[in-house]
C-alpha cells in the first residue's frame, strides 16, 4: 500500500528511509498481524479475570468467563471509546472556560475577550441576560456556565440543548439520552462498563449515545470559548504543506489542539523577529502549524500548515524544524525520541501531557505571554544548532483559504441576501444547485494511504454538486492537496455548486470563487457546521434528519473521531466512516449502528473503505432525503 | 485446579456438572490460552490504528504505531481500569447523594433520615455548621456538598480530604494528586489517555493516584450516605453460605452493591409473609443476600449471606431461588441465561444495569416501597413455579457476626476506656499484643481457588497476632468458612490477638471473644478501616505510612479492586495482591508500583500469589514499621 497521496510526504519519507528511521508506517508494518478480536471488538479487559475473547465465527468460546456475549463486549468497548473521545474534546473545553473565567476575573492579563459581539452572541443562546452586564460579568457568567455544564444537574447540558433544533431535543428525550452533564455522562458510560453492569447491548448504546452528545457539548463549547478568546475566524489565505518550512527562519511548529497557548505564540512571535535574525535567521520567526493546533492558528491568524496526524514526524525529519511545541491530543509519543536525533527541542506544555524525551516548560494562563516567549528563544536557540546538511524542505506547498466560521458563512450568504441570509442557501438547494451538504472530519489513518479517501471522495461529490465542509485533518489533507482553492472550485466543482460558489465568491470581492471545500476549523469546529445546518433546519421547519446533510470520516483513526461520529448519527446524519470500527465481531451491534439507529435518530453509519462507492453511497442518501423533502 | 474451598459451593459444583450448565469457572477455561498481551498490559486498543501489542520480552514490536512504549501503554490500561473502578463507586455514591437530596426534599417518603447523629458527624467532619439546621436542612446541605464534590472545583474534594491525615494532605498536595472533583478525576484519566496525549508512564500513574484518591472519596460517600439512610450497623449475628436458602421459604436473593432498594426490600418483606405463606411457602419470604448488596442487608439487617462473586450462579442452581432482585456491579451477565432454564425470576432495576433475559422493574426513590412489594411478589409468584425436584440446597451455612462499623469498634473499645476509647487499641499495639491490623478487601477471582486466599492468609496472620478486618467478598469467604466467630478466634487467633478479643467480647457482654475477623460491610466501607487507621494515626501524631497496618486483596479481580488498591498504597499502607494485575508487560512500571512508589506514599504493592508467602511478607512489613516506631 502506498503510504501517503501527498508529494511532500512522500518526498520525506525517502529520508525517512535513507536515515533508517522508523516513523508510523513503519511501526504500523511492524505490529502486523494485528489482533483480530481487537480489530472486530470482541476482546474484553474490563477485569482481571480476562482477557476474554470471542470468536464471532464460533470458533472456540462464545462468551466471556462472566457470561458476556460478543454483543456485550462490542457495546461496552464502543462505550469507552466514546467516553474517552468525549473526555478529551471536553478536557480542551473545560481549559478554555478556566481560561475565560480567569480572563473576567483579571487574573490573566494575556487573555481579554477578543470578540465580544460572540460572547453577547453565546451567552444570549445560553439564556444568560446580557442587559447590564459587563464584558467581563458576561464573561464570567459564561464561564461559570460553560463549567457548571460538566457537573450532572436536573437539566440538560446547557451547550447541547441550545444548540440543536426542538425535534432533536423531543427525540432524544424519547430514547433517554439527554446528557445533564459532560464529566458525568463520561463517569456513567464508565461505570456501566464495568465487571456485571450493563449487560444490554442496545441499552449501552444509548449510553454511549447519550455520552456523545455530551461530547457534542464539549465541542461546542471548545469552539465558542476558543472564539470569544480569540476572535471567530475570518476568511484567510495562507498556505499548506511542508514546504511552508523555510530554511532561512526559526521554523517553530504549534502541535495539538487546544489554541491556549498557541494563539499567544502567535501573537508574540513577531516581537523576537529581530532576537531570530541576529542568530542568523534572515527571515525571522516563521510559525507553522500541526494537526489542530494548527488549525486554530490558520483559522485566526493564517499560520500556514505544515502537515497533520500520521505524517506530523515527517516535520521533524525535514531538519529545519527547529522547535515543536505540543498541548494534547494526537501528538506521537515518537517524537521524543525523533526530536533527539535532531536538532529540534520538543517542547511539552501541559501538565497532562507530557513525553519522555521532550523538555517540558509548564503553561499557565497567568504567564502565558511569559512561557510563549520562552518557548521561541528555545526555538531561536536550537535553530543554532541546525545542520544545514541535514536540512530537506520539500518544495511543495499550496494556497490554502480558511476561516470558513458559521459566522463567516452567513456573513458570505449576507452579501446576496442582507434580510435573509439563508434564503440563497436554501434556494440553491431546492433547486439542486447545490444537492446537499457533507461535512468531512476526523483524522489520516495509517491503515488508509494518507488523504488518499479525502480527496477521492470530495472530487466524487464535488462533482455531483454536494457542498463540502471540512474540519481537522480532513480539511489538512484538502489543503496538502490544493482544494481549499477558487481554481479547484473551477476544477472540480459541479456547474449548479460551481455557479453558487462563484456568486459567493464575487459578492466577496474575490477574484474567483469560494473554494470547492470550506475550512470550518480543527476537529472541535466540526460544531460549526451543525450550527449551520441546525438554522437550515429551523428557518425550513424540518428536522436534521430530513435534511440532505451527510458527513464522512475516510481515515479515522481516534476516540474522538468515534465520538463525533455517534453524535453525527444522533444528530440525524448519514455518517460514513472509510475503517471499519472496532464493532464486526458483534452482527447485532454492526446492524443496530448501520441500520435500526435510523428507526430512531434518524443517522445511521454507512461503513466503505472504498472512496468512490462511499461517495456513491453518500450521494443517494442526499438524492432520498431530497425525494422525501420533495425537491 | 480446584474451583473452590467452601463446601457448599463444591456440592452446587456437581449439580452444574450433572445439568451440564457451565458455569464461571467452565467459561473461564474455554478462554484458555488467554491472551498474554492482555494479561501483561501491553495491548493498546486506544485509536483505530491498533490493538498494537508489545512483547516485553523483545520479540516483535517494541512500539505501537504510534510510538508507544510497553510503558506508557501499561500505565495508561492501569488508569483507565482505576477510572472505571472510580467511576463505579463513585456512581453508587452519587446515586444516595441524589436519594439523601430527595429525602431532604420531602420527595422520598420511603427515605427517612435513620441516623441523625451520623448526619451530624459528617456534616461536622466536611464542615458544614449544623447548628440552627432542622434535620432535612443537614440532610439537604450534605447532600449538595456531595454532590458538589463530583464536579471539579477550585478545591479538593471534600470526602479525599476530610477523611485522611495532615500528613497524607501534604503529601497529595506535593506530587500533585490532589482531586478536585470526582467526576473531572474520571474524564481526565480518560483524556489523557486518549491518543496522543500524556505518554510519561511516571505521570500517567500519577494521574492515576489522582483518581484513585476521589475512588477514595466515592467509597467514603457511599458509606456515609448510606449509615445516614439507613442507619449506621450495629452488631448482628445472621448466617452465611447456601444452606441459608429455605426450601419452605420464598428465598429473594438481593444481589448488586447499593441498598438503595434492598434496604427497602428488607424493611417491606416481613409484610408479604403472609402471602407467600398462602402460596405454599410455610417459612414465608426469606430474603438473602449476594455480593454486597448482601453485605449491606447483613449488616444493616441481620440478612443472611447465601454467597458472593464467583459462585453467584450457584445461588439459582440449588434450584431454591424464587426472585434474584439486582441493582449494579459484579452482577454476571450470565444469570439472564441461567434464570430461564430454572423458575427463577432475575429481576433487574436500575436503568444502567440490564440483562438480556432479565424482567425490568424500574426504581426510583418516588415508588422504591411500592417497588420492593411488587419485586417480592414476583418471588412469590415464581416460587409457585418452583420444581421441588430439582431443589438440592446444601446444608453449610455458618454463624456469621458482623455489623463493625467504625462506630461499633470505637463503641467496644469505648467499654474498656470510655474516656480514651483508642487508647487500649493503641495499648495492645504498643505492647504487642496485637501486632499489627490487616484490612482483607477484594473479589473473589476464577483464576484462584475460590476463598483459598482469604482464608489461608487470615490463618497465618491471626496466628501472628494481627488484627483482621473484612469488607467485600473476602468478608464473604471468611462468613462461609466460618471465620466470622467467636471459635475461630478461640482456634486460630495467636495469644495477644486472643487476649484482647476475649477482653472486647467479654465488655461487649458476648458469651465469648469478638470474632477472629471484623465484618466491616461492603467492598465500598473499606473506608471505614480508613477512618480507624486515620483515627489511631491522629492520636499518635504519625503519619499513615509509619502504622503497623496493611491490606490485603488476595483475589481481587475488578477494576473497582485496582481503584482501592491504589489508594491504599497512596495512603500509605502495604497493599497485597494474589492475583498478577496486567502490569507485568512494563519492569518500569511494576518497579515503581512494587518498590519506587514507596518513596512517594510510603505504600506499596506486594504481589504474591502463594498466601502463607504473602501474609510472611505482610508480617514482615508489619515488623519492620514497629521497629521503625520503636515497637
């Protein structure tokens, strides 16, 4: 299997090879075969009287030693992963509300409220009164609100509840998965998966989807937070891939996912300009971002991207990165060890994260502008250090648009209609300019060519006139790849999705059209297009399930990535996944995620790892809801 | 191997043999050979690019994909099975959080506020003024104290820190393992645990420490709110073991861990007496217990003990059962299917704990009394369909004392010193008469024969005068082998241990000395052991970590287990296992567990499967601690 669609990726993956250093492919090669009942689900830890396993072919026992069927160790498997997705994207939320309550409370001098038009904007969504109060009293009402939202409570999670149509609320009511709180929905799935909990199957899928719309909350929340402290993306042009390193700077990578501490890197950097350039860096500081980190710092300040997920090593082994700067989430434990065969100073800032290997200089909010200073003179330090002959930046890099915000949609739809912002989207879409809607998501898989499903799929329904949303690594892979462009709307887009687009674009004042995939942020911003298609669904009178609105994940690869997908299905939504998730060993469950959830919620998992017949798939979902919508 | 030690058990073996029923230890040896990744910790199964597996011994792999070492894999697996165990204690605590809050409430007639005195005790302890307070305003304020102490705040959880040494506080304080929420502990062990977050093995144990201290805190909640409930134990003499079964009786067994329902169960039977009696049960309903929702009926109710963990399914094999009525935990997913082929209804009732196979009849606080009637109804009702051929209920039951609360040891030693009741406890240490204490907690485990460790261990340690105390299933296995009497102490207690046991009983008004082990309740009342330790550490102004204490977990088998474990050796105690958990896949991380951690907390694990070589070594660590306090 080739390893990655992506020229800079490949290019550096010869050096890889020349300098014998393994990276992710090669660890992945090397752990083959892969347990089969890990791979289908069936294999239970959850006490010390296993491992059990389950054969789901019937070849040797068929339940676990506590009497466990495959379907009860599938669930409750699926259950943890949820949980643990939720925790994370929700760990991230609850640092920001920390953060905000800091910043209205004076004790975070590098953190004002930089958009207040969205803190009025959330709190009012909230229900928090907004008349008479301060910037700073409405911040910290916000806050205390964004933290009470964890806590289980007599009413639902307040960042679930006030961003989804009344039909969601009045189903998932129905079926027992209102989450009154993040950390709690998280504790209940893990307790229910314990040794002689729950038992039932279906019953811990609600669990898990209960769990998921928490997750959904902490998404919510991450993103709302994240722009309230600093600022709601606007569009941007910038650039991707590797060859956004450049051997005359101190090149310095932001690698994570939470824009804490990046966002004050970003601010900060020009400041030691000067400090780079007498070390010999003639062209200064150059910040570069990885995975959603990265994305964050596109969204906001246009800091190109250098590349994400399973090809975040191969940054290091360009030789000219001369610091990395890592939060949470999706940073490879390798790159200790890889970072010591470089000159490059990894550099951990969290205290939940941190890697052997690496030098931790510990973040807090009270000297963020403090620590993010630290952190370059670090990267201007080891950028003395550089071997100019072990320097390799590939060439390739390509324009990349981003900052595709809700706001920064309705603000484009605005443009052609000032009273009714919604109304060109709608139209377009009743008249099948544009067919339908899909958002892709979720992370590159080493088991899947890198982006090789991403781009297949979106040229697949770009040409079928599908508008495409894009987050995280998803929308990393489109950049890498050049779609995130006006000349790929005029490539690849199909004539009703091109004219929209192109109508957009020149109401803009752009030179050509929007891109053919809007770049809607990091994996957390994923909550974006669901506001969008949530105030579609309301100025319609429809619910999400009746919408011709699909998402995709091609290349999964993290809890997270399950948990989004859960609450994607909850959300009413035809949800593909190009891996096959831990679930096969369990016909009952395979079935209940594929097709009877759609008896309930309307979503349902569509499981292809070949891109073309996904996107297939995905285009006759939207053709039916459209026949059903009678358009 | 042999399956278990208790007679009754071995007898109910051969009818499972001669019906061909399989049972736990059948479907334990059809997992044979189980997985040695599982076994050692080394599989990874937290992305979609696993299960990675790592062979400690070199062969293979060394890294997952993504760079993981057997390390950190192996202490991240350890801090999602203590979040799970947390999450579970901590789910049946808040669970009589929101009952104690509904009884304050008036919401909850059927909860009446039992012990004013123990409300007003903890209230105290935590630190809320009861003065001017009626008893529902106490009960409301505890109540939303614990329920406060679930979410993460800006300072520690209340029922960690309240119930513990200075010492120990700034020891927590100093390697950052204080919790500041029990829910939030939870979520952030399962954040960081999520891929690509935190990769040092040492600060992944820490985390899990962390954790571990809010299990702590659950554990103490659920005591607590459930001696405020229900009552604090006093006392009792009852029965253990299979023969507690009545063939003339409606037998109701109450199975699971919370008394939330058995409570009422227990307090309503007596009522439907008469109609079972009419039903043809001339012995009327007997109620029994399993695991510890039964520990909690027996100590509260004087319910006899029909058996524990590993042989639950026996209960229903003696063919005597009428109703077994389940809540949460430890609860085998096989009874749905061993029910339907005998009479017995398996009734479950919590919305988090279904069984396929099983009848649903839902609790809540509103209707709990309406609910016991209906559930013992439905025993009488089944009992109509019981086959007396196929009864075959073993004789062996033995006299079981237990009841010792904190409340009830002081009480005693009240009676020798009642103005300094610590004082001969402390007396009897100092001149040796006793040696030292062990707590005995934990499951039973299929991989040991049943109750081999608990009572061997017990033997060799009483023989050296160390004082037992009991919770859990290994409270269990000593009721069934008789070791919860006055004779065993008189038959296996050395003469100090003899000497002071006698000298209680005889104060206490008993015919002979208190039983050769403390019945102290359920797995979550190990707290209660705490509270003494805690006490008796206060008194001499010495910290946990210098007391001649241990605990012992010599069959120990859910992730509840590793959660308390864990614990204990944060609070400074030497904590034995029998079982090998699944850490052995990393030297670094069962050297820290076995030896570094020591450093740390003072406490530390002894892994040792053979009991009379782990009660030397515990003996051994008693010793060295008295000399070390000059003793």
């Amino acid at each position: 299997m080739e390893r990655s669609t992506d020229a800079a990726s490949r290019a550096v993956l010869q050096i890889a090879e020349r300098e014998a250093y393994d990276v992710i492919w090669d660890r992945f090669e090397a752990q083959a075969p892969q347990c089969g009942f890990g791979e289908l689900g069936t294999c239970c830890r959850n006490c010390m009287q296993g491992p059990c396993r389950i054969d789901p072919f019937g070849e040797g026992a068929t339940l676990g030693a506590c009497g466990a069927t495959a379907d009860t160790i599938v669930a409750r498997n699926l259950g943890r992963a949820i949980a643990a997705g939720t925790a994370a994207h929700s760990g991230h939320a609850k640092h920001l509300a920390n953060t905000l309550l800091k910043s209205a409370e004076g004790k975070a001098p590098d953190y004002p409220i930089k958009d207040e038009a969205k803190l009025k904007t959330v709190a009012a969504r909230i229900g928090i009164p907004t008349e008479g109060k301060s910037i700073q009293e409405l911040a910290k009402a916000v806050a205390e609100a964004a933290l009470a939202d964890f806590s289980e409570k007599e009413t639902p999670v307040a960042w679930a509840a006030s961003n989804v149509t009344q039909g969601r609320i009045d189903t998932f009511v129905k079926y027992g998965v209102v989450p009154t709180g993040i950390d709690s929905a998280i504790s209940e799935v893990m307790h229910r998966t314990t040794y002689g909990v729950d038992a039932d199957p279906v019953n811990l899928l609600l669990a898990g989807v209960k769990c998921a719309l928490a997750d959904y909350a902490g998404c919510h929340l991450a993103t709302d937070l994240a722009d309230i402290l600093f600022g709601t993306p606007k569009p941007v042009v910038s650039a991707a891939n590797l060859g956004v390193l450049n051997a005359d700077a101190v090149n310095i990578a932001l690698h994570g996912h939470n824009p804490v501490l990046s966002d004050i890197i970003a601010q900060t950097a020009s400041e030691l300009d000067e400090k780079a350039k007498s070390a010999g860096a003639s062209a200064g500081v150059n910040l570069v971002g990885i995975c959603c980190t990265g994305n964050e710092g596109l969204m906001r300040h246009g800091i190109p991207s250098a590349t994400h997920s399973v090809s975040q090593e191969l940054a290091v082994l360009t030789g000219a990165l001369d610091a990395m700067v890592v939060d949470y989430q999706c940073i490879m434990p390798s790159l200790g060890t890889l970072a010591e065969c470089y000159h490059t100073k990894l550099i951990t800032t969290m205290p939940i994260a941190k890697i052997p290997g690496a030098s931790h200089i510990e973040f807090s909010e009270e000297k963020a502008g403090e620590t993010a200073k630290e952190i370059i003179r670090e990267g201007i330090e080891a950028f003395g250090r550089r071997d100019p002959k072990r320097v390799n930046i590939p060439s390739h890099q390509s324009t990349t648009m981003a900052g595709f915000s809700t706001e920064t949609i309705v603000g484009a739809l605005t443009l052609l209609n000032k009273g009714d912002p919604l109304k060109p989207l709608i139209d377009n879409i009743v008249n099948g300019n544009i067919q339908g809607v899909c958002l892709f998501a979720g992370c590159n898989n080493v088991r899947v060519t890198q982006d090789s499903g991403f781009t297949s799929m979106a040229k697949e329904l770009a040409k079928q006139n599908v508008l495409l949303l894009a987050t995280g690594c998803g929308a990393g892979a489109f950049g890498r790849h050049g779609l995130l462009t006006s000349d790929a709307t005029k490539e690849y887009a199909g004539d009703g999705l091109k004219g929209v687009l192109t109508a957009l674009g020149q109401a803009a004042g752009l030179e050509g059209p929007l891109p053919l995939i809007l770049h809607m942020g990091s994996c957390v911003d994923n909550t974006r297009a669901a506001d969008v298609a949530v105030a579609v669904a309301n100025k319609l009178g429809v619910d999400l399930d009746k919408l011709p609105v699909v998402a995709s994940a091609p290349e999964a690869a993290t809890e997270k990535a399950i948990a989004i997908g859960t609450w994607a299905v909850a959300a009413g939504l035809p949800t593909h996944v190009g891996i096959v998730p831990p679930v096969l060993g369990s016909a009952t469950i395979a079935k209940v995620l594929t097709e009877d959830v759609k008896g309930l919620f309307g979503g349902y998992f569509i499981v292809d790892a070949d891109p073309v017949s996904a996107a297939g798939k995905l285009v006759e979902a939207i053709g039916k809801r459209r026949k059903e919508l009678g358009i």
